[in-house]
C-alpha cells in the first residue's frame, strides 16, 4: 500500500463512522510531511449545523492543531468530490494536495430535503 492509498483508506474509515452515524458516508483526511494533521467525518444531521461537512470540520481541527489559518504544504484526502465553495476556501489555503476517491454507499440515497 503507498501514502496515497494508506491516507485514503483512513479517510474511507472516516466515511464509514459517518454513515454508522446515520449521516451521509464522507470522510475527510489532512496530511503534512508525511503526518497525520487531522480527520474528520460528516456530521451536520447530528450536530443539526448545515456547516458540520467532514471538510468544514477538517479545516477547523487542522487550525487549531497547527495555529494557523493556513494550510500550506498539506495534502487533502476525501472520499467524495467537494462542492465549489469547499474547494475555494482551499485554494485560499494554499493547499499543495487534493485527492478524492467517490464512495458509493450500498445503501439506498436517502433524499433529505424531503424530511
């Protein structure tokens, strides 16, 4: 297994707590030479926070651990594509990595906007 697939199997797990959680299966993974920075998982329906994104959460953990607002020389990994808004603010982060793997949950895609 490379960096790549060992980081990405950790944002997987990450994915797979959300979805036991009962929120959509996303899951989030911040590296910087060669080190785990943070990780994170989905949880706005727990949390009842529209905000609470595993890539939102990411980048609040990751600014308290480093002290810093910016991210630069870090690698991203996530198990879903980011919404454009999401992938402004890492841009604006000076991220230097981002890899995104679509997982595909077996269950049934539960529309939530009809809850």
């Amino acid at each position: 297994m490379n960096e790549d697939e060992k980081w990405m199997a950790l944002a997987l797990e990450q994915a797979k707590k959300a979805e036991e959680h009962g929120e959509v299966p996303v899951g989030a993974v911040l590296v910087k030479n060669g080190l785990l920075v943070a990780k994170a998982h989905n949880q706005p329906i727990s949390t009842n926070d529209p905000t609470a994104h595993a890539e939102i959460q990411l980048l609040r953990i990751a600014g308290k651990k480093l002290a810093n607002y910016r991210l630069t020389n870090t690698s991203l990994y996530v198990t879903l594509e980011h919404v454009q808004c999401v992938l402004e603010r890492w841009y604006m982060l000076e991220l230097s990595v981002l890899s995104m793997e679509l997982m595909i949950p077996k269950q049934e895609y539960v529309d939530h906007s009809q809850i």
